[in-house]
C-alpha cells in the first residue's frame, strides 16, 4: 500500500529541505507541497496523506486555523500532523497540541530528528487503521448471520425504528415480509441439520438476489427471514413475497437434497396503517399474516388485512 505525504510551509527552501531528507529514506511513495494553509487544506481533502507537516506561521491563515479546520470534518481527524514553527515558546507548542497536533518541532530542526518523528507518526497511524478495520469487522460480526450472510435479529432491532421515522419523514410506505421455510424441522430430522443449513443457505441466496441496495434482508431466526422494504407499499411487499416464494420451491439442490421441493409461506404488513404505528405492531401483523399463510396450505403469501391500511 503506497503511503504519501503532505508538506505545509510558505518558504520554499524548507519544504525542499524536508522532501530531499524523506525521499532518501524511502517512507513515501507520494509527495506533494502546499505553500499555504488554504491551498494545504485543499490538497489535504483532496488527497487525504498518511502524514502532514505544518508550518505554523504562514500567510492567509496559519497553522492552528489549519488544525481548525481539520478538526471540522470528521474524515481527516485520523490523519496525524507535526507542527513546525520557528518561535521558541512554550505556550504555542501546548496550544497545537491541544488543538489537535500530534507533534511540535522547533526551527531550525535536526533533519534525522524529523524523519524520525515521522516514522512514529507512521506507526501511530498504522496501528490507528488497523484498529478502526477490526472495530468494523467486530461491528459486521455482531450485525450479521455467519451461515446465510443475512443481517440478523439484532440488527433489525437496532434498524428499525430509525427505518420507520425515516418512512414517516419522507411520507412513504414501507412493506415489512416475513417468511418461513415450510416443514423445515422435517427437513432437519430427515437430511440432518447439516443439510438443513445447505437449505436455509439456499433461500437466503434467492432472498438476497432480488433485494435493492436499500433493502434489508435479516435472518430472524431459525427458518425464518424478514426483509425491510422501504418505500413500498403493502401490494408491492406482496409482488416481492410471491416472487421470492415462486423462485425458492425451483431451487436445485445436490443430493441427497437432490429430491427435496423447498416452499416457504410468508406474512406481508405495512407501515404507516390503522393499527401499526411502531416496530412491534408491523411486526405483529406480518406475523399473524404468515400464520394465516400456514393455517391455509403453505407455499403461499398472505398480507395483513387491507381493511386496516
């Protein structure tokens, strides 16, 4: 991974000092100059550098501006900064530091001294990344299913609400399915649950094909799915649930799945209607909709009753 540096400074000699001194010891693939703060702050977002070396004493705005601005937008606040200034005094260093410099070097300043700050900066940053990616895989573990791949149950929880107020907000529908993979217990006693996680494997496959990228396809538990479907009304949950429905019990399986017909049955509920106004009431509905579902054969899709919408 190629890294790259930013130097900040309006006297040219500087900066040609600092570059000539990095590029010797091979830390940087790319380097790029800014003679001021505004124009630094530019290249800055445009480029987002692994390393920043500011001048503090520079026209138009000056290093601690500088630091202000950074410290504005969220995606640059990662990004380490070593303050660089020509005045012997105590009271600025503390200054830049507090406002977010990661280091402070006096002019004139011993050339290997700076390359190795930067080098700690490096690290610094470095481990930084490396933690915020396994914070994110921890976050993409907690919130999804390891079998299907599927969103799970505590992320719909977490979701959903925030789903709703944005229905609410942008005056929308939202349909809500839940389905359930018919006699799926006899498909565990009869093929063994190994098998059976072959099967819900499958269905979660067919469920995610057809989703937008706004949509939100969970496992809810066991052998039932939800999907969220924002901006959609009760008919178009409808439309979807056959179709996912129609597809699932044509899925080809391997032996000795190779004779099984899969077929799910699935409730479909709306939000906003006369007796949902919150998670727990669409999800109510959709579920009392799939109990009809099954009540009346299976491998079929029930919606809630229109007469409440």
């Amino acid at each position: 991974m190629s890294r790259s540096i930013l130097i900040i400074d309006d006297v040219d000699y500087v900066r040609s000092h600092i570059l000539g001194a990095l590029k010797k010891v091979g830390l940087f693939e790319h380097f790029r100059e800014a003679r001021d703060g505004i124009a630094g702050f530019k290249t800055l977002i445009a480029s987002k550098p692994d390393v920043v070396i500011c001048d503090l004493d520079m026209p138009r705005i000056d290093g601690f501006k500088f630091l202000q601005m950074v410290n504005s937008r969220k995606e640059l606040k990662d990004i380490p900064i070593i303050l660089i200034t020509g005045r012997e005094d105590q009271d600025l260093k503390i200054k830049g530091l507090e406002n977010g410099a990661c280091d402070y070097l006096t002019k004139p300043f011993d050339i290997e001294e700076l390359v190795a700050r930067v080098k700690v900066q490096l690290k610094v940053k470095a481990l930084q990344d490396e933690l915020k990616k396994s914070n994110e895989l921890l976050r993409e573990l907690s919130d999804t299913d390891p079998l299907t791949h599927l969103y799970n149950r505590r992320y719909l929880t977490k979701i959903l609400n925030g789903e709703l107020t944005r229905t609410t907000r942008n005056g929308e529908d939202l349909a809500f399915i839940i389905l359930d993979i018919d006699n799926f217990k006899k498909v565990n006693d009869t093929y063994g649950h190994q098998n059976g996680d072959t099967v819900l494997s499958a269905v979660a496959d067919v469920i995610r094909l057809g989703r937008r990228g706004y949509d939100i396809a969970v496992r809810y538990g066991g052998e039932e799915f939800v999907l969220v479907l924002p901006g959609t009304s009760l008919q178009g949950g409808k439309i979807v649930a056959e179709q996912i429905r129609k597809i699932v019990q044509t899925i080809s399986l391997e032996p000795p799945l190779d004779k099984l017909i899969v077929t799910i049955s699935a409730g479909v509920s709306t939000f906003p209607a006369t007796r949902v106004d919150d998670a727990d009431s669409l999800i109510r509905e959709a579920d009392e909709a799939l109990y009809r579902a099954k009540k009346n054969g299976r491998n079929r899709v029930e919606t809630m009753d229109i007469g409440q919408h």
